[in-house]
C-alpha cells in the first residue's frame, strides 16, 4: 500500500545551528518557521528535527530530562505547535527525532532512582555490582572509557550508560519502561507530528552483565557491540512500541536509526509484515579508501576519499536486499559525521565535486536525507582548539598523533576535518556578518570556515543549489521514486552508475567521483536514450561509450 513516506525527500534541521531569531547564538524553532518559505522552495517535503525536548544539553539535546516540552532555548510549545501546523500548511511534514535508549541523568525518573533506592524508577535503569573491587564488566562506551558509572546515591552498584556518563540507559525490559516511552510517543503523534527519528534503538537490549568482551587487554574497555546492539529483544520491544503509535495513526512514519545495522537486520527491521521500522538509516553504507592512513593512530580521525568500487558493491547490495521490502535511506552526512564538502568533496573542485556526489546519491532509489546546508556545499568549521570538540576520545587521539610525529596544527586539521562537532556549524544564510546571517550573536559552538551562502547561490544559476533544486525536482517523477534500481558494474575506480528502471521508462546516471577524466563503456546502446542532463563536461563518444571530465556526471533517459 502506498505511503506519504515513499516519496519523502527530508531535510534536516539542527535546531540549534539553523536560524537565531533572538540574538543568543542558538537557533531556534521560530527559527525554523521563518524559513519554511525557503525550504518549500527548495523542494523538499519532509523536516527532521534534532531533539527539541528540554535537555541540560551535554550531548545537545539527546539528554534529555522532560520529554513532554520545549527546551527554553530553542522556543515553547507554543512554537512547536506553531511550525507542526504551519510546516503542514506547506505540503510538509514533521519527523522528530526520539530518544529512547537513555535520559538525562537530570530526569526525574533517574533522580528518584538515585535518591530512594525503593523507588519505582530503580527498575528504569541498568544496574550491577561491582566485580573484585572493579566495575562489572569490561564493556567500552561509546564516547569512551567504561559503560559503568558508581550510583551516585548509597548503593554499591553501577548504572549503565552507552554514551555519556550523564545519560543513562533505560531498562527496556521492565514493561513499565516500554509503557512509559509509548505514552511519551503518543504525546506527540497527537500533537500532530507525521513521523519519528528513533535514536539509537538498536540498543535498547543488552546481554547478560556477567560475560565480559573478550579482548587483548590493550584497551581496558572494548566497544562491546555484539553484547549491545542488535539483540533479538529489540525486535520485540519495537513492534511493541511501533504497533502501539500506528494505532492511533497509521501512516506515522517510523524511520530507524540502525547505525551498525548490516543489510540482513535492515530487512528485518523494515519488513512491513513485522511491524518494526518503516525505513532505517545504517552508518554502513559508506567506504572509505584508507589506504594513505597511517597505521599507527586510529582511523576514525583520519580524513580518507571515497572509495568508488567498495560504495558501488555496498549500494548495489544494499539496493537488491531491500528492493520490494523498504526504501533504503539515501544520506552522505548528518550531525554524526563531516560534512559531504569536507569529507568527499574536492577543495580545487568543490561546486562540480559537490554536484557530482549529490548526483550520484540522490537519483538513486529511496529516500533522500539533506544535512542542513549540504545544499550550498558547506564545509566543516575549523575549531580552533581541541577543547571545542567536548569528546573524551580527542586527547587520546591527540596523544597519539603526537607520538607519531604529528604537529599540533595537523591534528587539529585532522580532527576538523572528521569531526562530528565541526559539522554542526551555523547555516550560512547570506554574508551580511562573520556569521552568515545566523545569528548577530556568535553562534553556540564558532570556527571559521569558507564562505558561501543562501543569499548568493539563489543568485547564480549554476550554483550548488540550485542544482540541488533542480535534483529534488526530478526525485519526484515515478521513475526516479519508484523504478527498480540496478547499480552498474562499470570497469573503472572512479565513476558510480546507475539504472533506474519503471516500466518502459529507464534511465542511467553516470557521475565520475574523482578528478581525473575518464570513459564508461556500457551495454546499453546510448541511440536509444536521450541526454536529460550534464553537469560539467560529458559527451557520448558512439553507442557504447561516455566520457566525462574530472568530477562530471550525466543522466541519459530512454526514447
Ligand atoms: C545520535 C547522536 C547521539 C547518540 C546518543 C545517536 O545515534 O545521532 O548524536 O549522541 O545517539 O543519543
């Protein structure tokens, strides 16, 4: 049956980084209403919205502590309620992001947890001894160091948290947990939302405590992934939870985020007949070329350019596993990862690059995900200390970097370029101040970075974005939301291909990833297509062959 969300296009929205109405460097929701006007225009149809709830703020905003209002420094209530209706009012739809996996430490289930022992809310949380004076197990967290934390009140046990140490893990194995979160849900699907971002519910079920990860012992807490991610519960707390919101509505889009989800789980997950996901993101989609990686420090901190042939088997077998279950979700960054201009894109070619990759992503089947300000080829921004990046891992790696003969200024140009913190820059609205029209006050987190900007590119024809509006139009033709899509196997280390096929229709998308100039050979005799479009340099050299220049893309469509 057909869905709204199968023909989303989405665009997300950091709230805190996207438009400052009062002047205090953080961007707010009424922030979000005064460009409604904008993103209609730029085509999209679907807002995702990071979390808005009141949080302290530690992991800005995925630390929450009430999940029934606003936090006071992006708006009210009054606000939300005010873009719900308004964004409707522009053939728009609303995704919040939810977090159910953990809360603030500052929420008053955890508080009362901590305070009296007796409390109901103990049962919210994980809890353990310690083992031989130590914490219970050896399992790593994710922002680093242990997942165990001494109960801040008269136990002797520890709670568990996967991220930071003032978010806690919700015991979603207590029924009164999964009640609790499904009424905090409802609250908002009344409220009139049209979708839901699940934060990191993968985890939401965890092994037996006893067992540690075994590991060499180099590092005395090891990501313990298998003992806390994707377990078999998290199938049945989810239909739980997703069956629960689709009664009261069912065309709620539920999206997952499965960050380490591989393509076997995605079809579970998305499987319309389990009730679980309509669409999930994984973080596994990508590949990187690390081959210039030094080996000596680690690689999450190191820059590397795509990787064509290992992205083109990823796609392709992500594309045939889910075809007839799910549309894949199409991204290249988000508020977890560099910025597409910084990570892929080519600093000597950045409007073709960034054109080039968009291209190669977005014509593809699913749906597509634009990180706020990909759509002008944003870059980074360059924090000017290690301080900046609030990430436990970030001496670490400083340290060894160091060690490993790199300079101070090396690193830091490392970590800008990788760093989730430095993709969370203030959108570039015109360059009316250093702040690009954001804020007249300096935005929550500041570096500098390269100058573009709304105001200038809505100017300049060729412009990344309006390249980006010329895409998201033609996303919405049958062909490009429906067609079956088949990945080509092209014989070359640099160029992704791809067919969309809707009956009798067909097109194929060639975009060349890198800056040498280059030829496709195809089977496909090219006098039976037309050319729809070239960006760059590209010209069909007889029936069987295209070349294009360095960081040039062309879609041919059937007669
Ligand atoms: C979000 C992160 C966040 C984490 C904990 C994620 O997967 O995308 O930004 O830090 O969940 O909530």
């Amino acid at each position: 049956m057909k869905k709204w969300f199968d023909e989303a296009t989405i665009y997300q929205v950091y709230p805190k980084s996207f438009k400052d109405t009062n002047n205090d460097g953080i961007g707010d929701l009424p922030g979000v209403i005064e460009k409604l006007d904008y993103l209609k225009d730029l085509g999209i149809n679907t807002l995702w919205l990071n979390p808005v709830y009141i949080s302290p703020q530690l992991d800005n905003g995925y630390d929450v502590s009430n999940y029934f209002a606003i936090d006071p420094s992006l708006g009210t209530m009054d606000d939300m309620q005010r873009l719900i209706h308004l964004a409707h009012q522009h053939q728009m739809k609303i995704v919040m992001d939810f977090v159910m996996n953990h809360t603030s430490d500052q929420h008053p289930w955890f508080k009362d947890a901590v305070n009296n022992p007796d409390s109901i809310y103990r049962d919210y949380y994980l809890w353990a001894k310690g083992r031989n004076g130590g914490k219970p197990n050896n399992w790593g967290s994710f922002f680093g160091g242990s997942v165990w934390e001494k109960d801040p009140g008269q136990t002797n046990e520890y709670y568990f948290h996967l991220f930071d140490k003032h978010m806690p893990d919700l015991n979603w194995k207590n029924p009164e947990v999964q009640n609790s979160m499904i009424d905090i849900a409802k609250f908002w699907v009344k409220k009139g939302i049209d979708g839901l971002r699940l934060d990191a519910f993968i985890h939401i079920s965890k092994a037996d405590f006893e067992q540690d990860y075994p590991s060499d012992g180099k590092n005395p807490y090891p990501l313990a992934e298998s003992f806390y991610a994707n377990r078999k519960d998290v199938q049945d707390y989810l239909n739980h939870f997703s069956s629960e919101l689709k009664k009261i509505n069912p065309d709620i889009f539920i999206m997952g985020e499965a960050s380490s989800a591989n393509v076997n789980l995605a079809v579970d997950y998305s499987d319309p007949e389990r009730q679980l996901c309509d669409s999930v993101i994984t973080f596994r989609n990508f590949a990187d070329d690390r081959s210039q990686n030094n080996h000596d420090i680690p690689e999450n901190f190191q820059p590397a350019p795509i990787d064509v042939p290992g992205f083109r088997e990823k796609m392709a077998v992500w594309q045939s596993n889910l075809e007839g279950i799910s549309y894949p979700t199409l991204y290249w960054s988000n508020h977890d990862m560099a910025r597409l201009a910084t990570r892929y894109g080519d600093f000597d070619e950045e409007e073709a690059s960034c054109k080039a990759l968009a291209l190669a992503m977005y014509l593809q089947k699913g749906l597509p995900i634009i990180y706020y300000g990909e759509e002008l080829g944003m870059r980074n921004m360059n924090l000017q200390d290690l301080a900046d990046f609030d990430d436990l891992t970030v001496p670490e790696f400083d340290q060894k970097a160091t060690k490993a003969g790199f300079s101070h200024e090396e690193v830091l140009n490392m970590l800008n370029k990788t760093h989730k913190i430095s993709a969370r820059n203030a959108m570039q609205w015109d360059e009316s101040n250093k702040y690009f029209g954001f804020s007249d006050h300096e935005p929550w987190k500041y570096g500098p970075t390269a100058a573009c900007s709304v105001e200038e590119e809505q100017q300049e024809p060729n412009s990344v974005l309006n390249f980006y509006k010329l895409i998201i139009k033609m996303k919405q033709e049958p062909l490009y939301i429906k067609g079956r899509e088949i990945v080509l196997n092209t014989k070359d280390k640099q160029v992704f291909g791809y067919k969309r096929i809707f009956n009798d229709h067909a097109a194929i998308v060639l975009c060349n990833l890198n800056k040498q100039a280059t030829k496709v050979t195809l089977d496909d005799n090219l006098n039976d297509y037309d050319i729809r479009l070239i960006q760059k340099t590209a010209n069909l050299d007889g029936k069987h062959q295209v070349s294009l220049a360095g960081w040039s893309s062309i879609v041919l469509e059937k007669k």
